[in-house]
C-alpha cells in the first residue's frame, strides 16, 4: 500500500533526488557557486524588495536578526507558546529572555490579548509566528507593538506564500510587515532543502548589521552537507519501506552512521545551540531550495486545493472539528481539533497501522518531547490553551504529491477511527461507588487499585488520580495513579493497573494488547499534567504477566526498565476456595505441623481494626528492620494505611466468620485493613496486618520477635488470616513477594520459604516500567541504582 507520510520529505520528488545524486557527485559546487545569491535575490524580489541573507537553517537566520538587534541580557523576546525549542533558543543563545505568550484556538495563533498582558518594561521584540500556514492577526499585533514600541519579527518558516490583512483590511505577503522576517528551508517545510533558512529584512540600517554577521561566519564542513544531500536520495528508498520496518531500521541505521542528520539536535532540547550552527547557506542547499521555489505558485495551489477537499469530506466527523479557514492561508498540515480526552498520540498509533504518518506539530506545547522546560523558561501554566491544544491537534498531510486516492483513505480512516473506537474518553471518576463497583467487577481485585488506597496516599500527602477510561458515560477502564512528592524525585506510580472491561473495550487491530493502549492513552492524560505538577518521571508496575513481548510494547511506548520495584511483582497467591481441610493438606507438612502446634503451645490470634493497635506492628517491626535488612515503615504510615480502609463509622470488633458492620448499601462489608496479632502469654509475638478487598486478601506487612522465634507466632497468624478470606468471600490469598528457591543469598529467602509452605503457585508479573518525562528522572536514576547496590538487591 502507497505509504502517506506527512513528514519524511514529503515534498521531495523524482527530479529532487535526481538533482541531489547529481549534487553529490559535484563537489566544486557543494560550498561556493551561484545559487545562494540567486536565492536570495528571488526572495527579496518577491517580497517587494529589500534584502535577503542565506544562513544555513531557520534558527540561524533568527539568531542573525537578534544578532543584528544588538539585545541587552535582560531584554524581553515575546514568542507564542506552541511551537519548535528551536524558536526560543535563539533568544537564549542572544541573552535575551523569551516569554511566551498563549495562542487562539482558532487560529494557533499568538493571542493578541494575552500578548499584552504580558508585555513589561523589559520587552524589546515580539515574534509572530504564523502557524502551518495560518497567518497571524497582523493587524491587531501591530497595532499593540507600536503603541509599546515593539520590533516585530515574523517567523515564517511554515508560510512561504501566505499572506494575512494588514490594519487596513488589505492584504499583504507576510515576511513583509515587521522590521524583519525569517524562513526555513527545513525537510518537511513549504520548500525543502533539508536544512537551510533566510532571513529578511526592508531595514536598511538592520540589513548592513545582518550582511556583515553574515560575512563573519564560516560555511559548513562537507560532511555536513553531504548529510543534506543524501537525505533525498536515501528517504527515496526508506520512505516505500517504512510502514514494513524495514524502512525504520533503516532510518535508524543512516542516522547511526552519520549518513543521516537530525531536525533537532539532542542538545537543542535543553536550551544549547549545536557546535554545527549558525553557518552560511552553503551552495549545494541553495541549488536544492532554488529547484522547489521555482515550483512554489504549483505547491501552493495543491495545498490549498487538497484543504478544501478535507474541508468537504469531513465537515461532519464525529468527536472533532475543523478550524476555520482564512483569507490568504496556505496550510502546510490542515488541522484537526479533537474533542477533549480522546488520545491523539493513538489516533497517530493506530494510523500508522494503516500505512498513514500523521504529523505531532506540537505536542507538546514546546515541541519535540524531552525538551527542558526550565532551561528554555517555559512554564506550562502560563499559557493553557497551548498546552490544551497540543493534546488535541491532529495534523493531516497536505503534501504536494498528494493523490486524490490518498485523501480518500486519510479520511476513511479518520472516519473509520472515531465512528468504532476513538482512542476512549481518560478523565477522573469522581463516585467511589462507581470506582469500587467497576474495579470489584472485573480482575484482578486487589487493595492498590482501592478507592481506599487512593485515599490512604492523599492522607500521607500524595495525589490520587482515579483515572477511568469512558465510552460515553460508562467507565470501561480505571487506574489508581498516585502522584508521589518524594525528597528524590516527584513523580506518577500506578501499580497492579490498568483494570477493564474486556467486554466492553472496543477491539481494534492496532496490533497490541488492550492494556498497553490504555496505558498510552492514560500516559497521554497525565503528561499533561506533568509539566503542571513538576512531575520528572511515570512508574507503572502493570498487573501483566512478566514476558519479553509484553516488555516490548512499553519500549515501543518509550518506557524503560525501572531501578527499583514499585510493588510486588514475584508474588506467591493461595486458592482459598477448597475447604480448610483440603487447605490444611496441601501445605507443606513442616507448615501443616507448626500450625497445628500453636493452640498445644498456648499461642492465641487476636484480630483488630482498630488504628491504635498498628503500635504492636510497628514495634515488632523495628527488631525485624534490622533481621531482614528492608526499609522499614513509619508509625504514621501504618495508622492512615488501617485508617483510610476502616473508616471511623465503619468502626465494630470483627467476629468469627467474617465482620458484622453493613455497608451503604446494606450489604455485608467484606474490605478492611485488619490487624492479626499472635499472642503468648498476653505478650504480642507476631503481627500481620492483611488487606482484604473484593476477592483478594493480600499479607502486606508483618513483623515478629526474635526471642519467640522457636514459636509459630507467624504461621498461626497466616492461618487464622486465610480462614477470614474464605469467611469474607475471598477467592485468593496473596502472600505477596517472594524470591527464587535457588537466590540462598538473597536477604529475602527463608522469609519466601515460609510463605510457599502454605501452598499456592508462583505470579509473576511483568517489571516496574518507567516514562521519563525530563532530564531531573536521570537524577533519580542513578540514586535509585546506587540504593538497590547498596541493599544487595
């Protein structure tokens, strides 16, 4: 199937890489000739003169325009918040100081509005930027830069040919109504040239400043430019290959090699400029960016046509809406704005699927992903419908090779995607009724993905995010995400999620598990909420059985091994449903024997949901701590833990067979944080406190003395606590983790020894994975690698 690719060199055609291969083999003309100045010409020319200067990319040719400004540190550069880290970082690279102001959803356009309000004293230049085409509202930018005395930039790297009304209702080319203009010659661009930019001014006094920082700088070393050239000619043979695979890897093999360059460099994310710019346009780009300018009235044309056939064939699409057109707009990507909630990174995923590459102009609001928000300045809350807007943006192609047939498809599957499954609706569940009822109803049932542990984390001062996945209004997925502020780091947790209603998912063909496309739509709903809550990194412990394909959708995802563990994941689980007799004889007979020794050795069980009563667990603790080298637990952390999952009217002594307080609804209530204390003589010799919810009981904490070590405090304990899960209703007695009989070293072995002689079979799942989401979860890393070295783990 023809492959539509909205980046990739999408402009490029046959007679590109012809000249490109003919470039390549004539390298008297990669760096002097005459096509730079012919360039340039053509463009000063077509802007109604004055004068244009070729430099080697797009930032570049604003750096020069700062440059030339002659900025003071301290100096105010007003940019609007969606878009490229390459815009600001020139600011930076001048010591000036960006601020960032917020769009219009419309248009995604700077807000002339909010660009007023954030205009101070020190601000010196507005940047507008003219967003895929869409011209910006000139008139009313220029009316509020000349009444606080503004130079205004225009950034017109999406908008070669475009032209917007000037305060006068009459319409104009843009480039040409501030003090200076820039353009960008990028690879997926109106003209490419793979890298490349000019910049542009009518100023006489600014263009003596820009020819001369010009002339200052060198041009590119030929490795370089042979990196530009052979982009055209090797995208020829990886874009017809790509959706196979076999086109990725080869993408990632010539990048790898050198044959290949980035459109932003690594270090470009956080705020630094690359030793390879700025330069002059070297000739070989010009002769490249020449060729597609000749053909810019026919590219023109085509985008604007193919838009108004998307305009037609999707004026009705479910669940998104069309912004409205413009006079004068040449749309390099044609939008769509999705409703609120529907996840657009898997509307991308699941196009892909179908041999589709939809652009991601700009998500984030700072595109690309990765970038350092402090480095460049930017804070997310400042500009909101940015950041709105980067969730919800789809970029369609509008390439000039476009055929007709491939709209049809675009359009079949946008159709197809929103009609049968558009990517779920992620907000928060606000019931508990409902939360608890959904999570009870569908596997696995256990207390980490409680309502109730969810309130137990904002007791300790954490944030839980019940997050459900909804169809309409019914709930079909949900995940507990706590986000956790800890001294190392702050960050998301979820454990033992996603939980759903297979039932009612709708099934896709996107070729992986429905739980790892809950993941990527729920990541999706809380990287939005990151960059709000400062939040560096995602940790999900997800209730999959460990396998290296599993494994493999969350490096697809972009996760990777966490350091530590979140929660249990080598866990060890009883199936309490036989009868105690039956229970009794599948233990292993040293545990059969020491349990049925306990009553001759005068030991008793006393049973508890009562906070104050944790101190004995927490004491007992203190001894164990220093026996089974683990990271013990606070006093606090106990009391809210038994206090969020007995609350104070829920409050009564349980009694044998189960508890005899009623829930709302007035049906017998089976949950709770119970307290099991083994006793000798009126002295407590072991504790468990064991969570009971829905149908699984789960032995989290426990604790024992040394000194009544020959008795079997612990195996009572276990017993009397597996005969409570059968009485309230519980299918599973999970024994939580365990270690390999064969890790004799490992602190944690005789612990697992004893729990495996109650019976049951070893569950598995899949590693902690984390999502960094910035360069600070590196920082955490390496802590998180020191500790688990240190503890011998």
């Amino acid at each position: 199937m023809r492959p539509i690719a909205i980046s990739l060199s999408p402009n490029t055609f046959m007679r590109d890489v012809w000249q490109a291969f003919r470039l390549l083999l004539t390298p008297h003309r990669w760096v002097h000739g005459s096509a730079v100045s012919r360039l340039e010409q053509q463009i000063a020319q077509d802007l109604g003169g004055g004068q244009a200067f070729g430099f080697d990319s797009g930032r570049s040719s604003w750096y020069a325009i700062l440059q030339a400004l002659d900025l003071q540190t301290g100096d105010e550069v007003l940019v609007q918040a969606f878009t490229c880290v390459v815009v600001p970082n020139p600011v930076i690279w001048s010591g000036a100081t960006p601020v960032y102001v917020d769009i219009l959803p419309d248009t995604l356009n700077m807000d002339p509005a909010d660009l007023e309000r954030k205009i101070t004293g020190r601000s010196r230049v507005v940047l507008i930027q003219h967003t895929l085409g869409k011209p910006a509202d000139m008139g009313a930018i220029m009316r509020i830069a000349r009444k606080h005395n503004l130079i205004v930039i225009e950034d017109c790297a999406h908008s070669l040919g475009v032209q917007a009304e000037n305060e006068h209702g009459v319409m104009q080319k843009v480039g040409t109504f501030g003090r200076a203009a820039f353009f960008s010659f990028g690879r997926d661009k109106v003209i490419s040239s793979v890298f490349g930019g000019m910049a542009f001014t009518a100023d006489e006094a600014l263009a003596e400043r820009l020819g001369v920082y010009q002339k200052s700088l060198v041009y590119p070393k030929r490795r370089w430019i042979v990196q530009q050239l052979l982009h055209p000619i090797l995208f020829s043979v990886i874009l017809p290959l790509y959706f196979s695979g076999i086109g990725k890897a080869l993408l990632v093999l010539f990048q790898k090699l050198g044959l290949l360059s980035k459109a932003v460099y690594g270090c470009e994310k956080s705020g630094k400029c690359h030793p390879s710019m700025p330069k002059r346009l070297p000739n070989a780009q010009a002769e490249l960016a020449l060729s597609q300018y000749e053909r810019l009235a026919l590219f023109t044309a085509r985008r604007q046509e193919l838009a108004v056939m998307y305009r037609e064939k999707l004026k009705d699409l479910p669940h998104a809406c069309l912004l409205p057109a413009q006079p004068g707009e040449v749309p390099l990507r044609f939008q769509l704005m999705v409703e609120a909630g529907i996840s657009t990174s898997h509307l991308r995923h699941c196009a892909q699927q179908h041999n589709i590459l939809l652009g991601d102009w700009y998500s984030p609001a700072i595109a690309p992903g990765g970038v350092n928000y402090q480095n460049i300045h930017f804070k997310a809350f400042q500009t909101p419908r940015a950041c709105e807007a980067a969730d919800r943006v789809v970029n369609l192609p509008t390439y000039p090779k476009m055929l007709d047939d491939d709209i049809e498809r675009v359009v079949a599957f946008l159709r197809d995607y929103m009609n049968t499954y558009h990517g779920g609706r992620v907000r928060e569940v606000t019931d508990r009724n409902a939360w608890d009822t959904f999570v009870k109803k569908h596997s696995p049932n256990i207390f980490l993905q409680s309502w109730d542990f969810g309130q137990f984390h904002a007791e300790m001062g954490d944030r839980p995010y019940y997050v459900g996945v909804f169809e309409g209004e019914t709930i079909i997925a949900v995940a507990l995400v706590i986000l956790i502020r800890a001294k190392r780091a702050v960050y998301y947790a979820c454990a033992a999620g996603p939980i759903l209603d297979r039932e009612a998912y709708p099934q896709t063909d996107v070729g992986e598990p429905v739980e790892i496309t809950i993941i990527r739509e729920i990541t999706d709903f809380l990287k939005k909420r990151a960059e709000l809550n400062d939040a560096s990194f995602l940790r999900w412990r997800p209730g999959m059985p460990k396998s290296e394909e599993t494994e493999s959708h969350f490096r697809k995802l972009g996760f990777r091994q966490a350091p530590l563990h979140l929660h249990a994941e080598r866990t060890w689980v009883l199936d309490v449903t036989p009868d105690e007799e039956t229970l009794l004889k599948n233990m292993r007979k040293n545990t059969r024997y020491a349990v049925r020794r306990a009553e001759k050795d005068g030991v008793t069980v006393r049973k508890s949901v009562s906070p104050e009563d944790v101190q004995i667990l927490f004491d007992l603790q203190q001894e164990t701590v220093e026996r089974q080298k683990f990271v013990p637990f606070s006093l606090e952390y106990f009391q809210k833990l038994s206090k969020a999952f007995n609350p104070p009217h829920e409050f009564s002594p349980l009694i044998r067979g189960g508890v005899d307080r009623e829930g709302a609804d007035g049906e017998g209530v089976t949950d709770g944080a119970v307290m099991f204390t083994a006793e000798y003589e009126g002295k407590p010799i072991a504790a468990a406190m064991i969570n009971y919810y829905g149908d699984m009981a789960v032995y989290h904490y426990a604790a024992s003395a040394s000194q009544y070590a020959k008795l079997p405090g612990a195996y009572i304990i276990l017993w009397e606590a597996i005969k409570e899960a059968k009485a309230r209703g519980c299918r599973y007695f999970n024994f939580w983790g365990i270690v390999g009989d064969d890790q004799e070293s490992h602190p944690w072995h005789g612990l697992s020894r004893f729990k495996k002689g109650f019976g049951g079979e070893e569950v598995w799942y899949l590693h902690a994975q984390d999502y960094p989401l910035s360069w600070r979860y590196w920082i955490n890393w390496a802590i998180e690698r020191y500790r688990k070295w240190k503890r011998g783990l």
